[in-house]
C-alpha cells in the first residue's frame, strides 16, 4: 500500500505525473519538469512536502535530550522561532537522517524529518528519549507546502491577513512563527526551503491545506513536482538522504562537517566516533562535478582520479547552467585528473566547491 496525502486527488486533478517516493504516491511533474524548475528560480513554484514528518519532542529536558540526539548544538537555540540544520547519527557516527530543528519553548522543540527515514527516526528518537522523560509526539494531522521563489514570499504573505502580514514580513531566514492565515487558518511559517531560493516551508492542518495550495495557485504560484525539487536542490548544493549519505556515511564524508558542533561538555550520539576519524584521517570526500562536454552525470557512474577511484552519488542535468553537475564521493588526497567512465567513456570533469548556484545565478568559476 502507498501512502497518499491530503493533496493526492488535487495532483490528480492537475494532470500529474505520479510516482512512489519512499512508500508516497506522489507526483514527480506536472507538465514539463524544466519549466516548474525556472518558474521556482525565477518566480515562485510550490511542492507538496506533506509527506515530511514533523515530530514534537515536549518536557522539561527537551533541551537535554537534543544536545545528546544531535550533531549540531541546539544551544545556538535561544529565541523563540529559531531553527538549526542538522544529522542525527548513530553510535559509529553514521547517518540516520539529517533534519531541522525548531525552538519554540524550553519545553517544545519541532523537528521536521524525512518522509522515507521515518519509521526509523522516531524509533530512534523514542529510544534515545526514554532516559530523558520527554514525550515524542508525531504530527500526522499536519501537512505541509514549500513556496519557493524570488517572489515565493510576496505572493504568499498577500494571502495573510493584513494584520499579520507585516510579522511575516520581518521573519527571519532559518526562523519560524504560529500564525493566523486567511479564514483563520492555523500556519506554522518557516523561512526554510531545500531549492536555493528564498520562500516558506507552511505547516498546515490536514482539514486545510488544499484550500492553501488552491489560494497560492490563484496567486500565481506554480506547482511543482519531486523532478524538479530534485534539480534545484542539487544546484543549490543540498544533500538527499539515501542518495548523498546514510549510516554508512560520517558527515566528514557528506561535506557536512558545519552542521557538526564539537563543543566542550557535550557528548552527542557518534561524538567520539567522529573525532577518532577525524584524528585518523577521513578517508573519503564528497565533491562537486561540472561536466563541460555533451551528456549527463547519473547516480553510480565510476569515477577515475589520481587518489583512486570514487563514484557519482546525485548527478544530473542542471537547467539554469545547461549542463551537467554532480556530487561525488571520492578518496581523500590529490585527484589530479578528474574523468566519469560514461558507458567505457572517460570524460572529463572539473572539480568545483558547491553550491552550484545561489539566488537564481551560478556561483563563480561554475560555468566555466
């Protein structure tokens, strides 16, 4: 059986290419997967990310338990709203699954975790909190729409009510606020995004969120599918669990190593597994590609360098540089030479440092 959201028969409705996610029934384009890609660089797109999981952790040691949970270090919390990125990792520093982390209240803190790695997390998660005496809460009543865009932001405070509008308004990046949208629709409002671009992660009841895709769409928000979220977030430089890192896998070795806080006095779940490779060496790397030839960098294609050879993780064509970009898993040490075995082909590559592009333009030295 697949799993549906609230929006499953509006997708439909719209013409949707559907496909299964992680064990969700939902939809990879609606048209042509190109142009839902500018329409998020140039203007704004929207994504049904309803199958996300958002998770409550409340109690008086909420804050505890996540400086154990978590990589990175919630301390850096301290207003209301505030959000971190970070991995949640395993006792040999592996990764269970990389998530963002809300501060509401010394009692209640938000965490948004992926859709296929979440019967695994909040295993997780309520092993880990049972010492701690803080109760996980699944909020499966709620889903969720990502509005992506230059005018992302614009177009979505026009529909809030005029006196909320300019609180939105002042949000900060990487911050969230509990407000009242039209008809008095709860919304949490988060300035977060997984496309490069400036917009709102929106949690919405269930009862409600096809009454606010169908408000953005008249507002001339363009929905958008998994095929071009899957682009953008590749051109933004932004991992995908399961493709880019997984247990197998120290943030060392996923070019995560700033969402890792190796502060004095915490001792977080993997901590000391990452600091005896870190002492060892980190024997792999993740890099950026650039292809400059015809044809497309895919997921598993070897790659040849000077240290050893490595492989292609998320690869792909990027549509606002017109060629082909990729992350790639190599040894550590000097690569010298860089070519992709493209079907016995070597082809050769440049190694760049990502993101890709920033703000709807390629960052320097990308194009090449």
């Amino acid at each position: 059986m697949t799993d549906k959201t609230e929006l499953n028969a509006t997708h439909r409705e719209l013409g949707a290419r559907m496909v299964d996610f992680g064990g969700w029934d939902m939809p990879i384009a609606y048209g042509s997967q190109i142009e839902e890609h500018h329409a998020v660089r140039k203007d704004a797109g929207m994504f049904d990310v309803s199958h996300m999981t958002v998770v409550d952790i409340v109690g008086e040691r909420t804050r505890e338990f996540l400086r154990k949970l978590v990589a990175n270090n919630v301390d850096k919390l301290a207003k209301s709203g505030k959000a971190l990125y970070t991995c949640m990792l395993d006792e040999n520093g592996g990764v269970i699954d990389d998530l963002i982390v809300y501060f509401l209240r010394e009692d209640f803190f938000r965490l948004v975790v992926n859709a296929a790695t979440r019967a695994k997390d909040l295993a997780w998660i309520e092993k880990q909190a049972a010492a701690f005496g803080v109760a996980v809460r699944e909020r499966s009543e709620f889903g969720m729409i990502a509005v992506q865009g230059p005018n992302a932001r614009e177009k979505l405070i026009g529909l809030l009510p005029e006196d909320v509008r300019a609180k939105a308004s002042k949000l900060g990046k990487f911050a969230a606020i509990e407000i009242e949208g039209p008809e008095g629709m709860p919304l949490f409002l988060a300035r977060t995004g997984y496309t490069g671009e400036d917009g709102f992660e929106v949690v919405v009841p269930n009862t409600r969120v096809v009454e606010l895709w169908n408000r953005l769409r008249e507002a001339g928000v363009a929905p958008a599918g998994l095929g071009a979220r899957d682009t953008l977030r590749l051109e933004a430089g932004m991992n995908l669990y399961g493709q880019d890192m997984d247990e197998s896998v120290t943030p060392w070795e996923a070019a995560l190593a700033w969402t890792v806080s190796l502060d004095e006095g915490r001792d977080f779940i993997g901590r000391a597994a990452l600091e005896k490779q870190k002492a060892a060496g980190v024997p792999r790397v993740m890099v950026g590609l650039v292809m400059d030839d015809k044809g497309v960098l895919r997921h598993g294609q070897k790659v040849l360098t000077a240290a050893g050879d490595g492989e292609i993780l998320s690869g792909g064509f990027a549509p606002t540089l017109g060629k082909s970009i990729a992350f790639a898993r190599v040894p550590a040490g000097e690569l010298g030479h860089v070519r992709v075995d493209i079907r016995g082909r070597e082809v050769p590559v440049r190694v760049v440092t990502f993101p890709f592009v920033r703000d709807g333009r390629p960052m320097p030295g990308i194009v090449g």
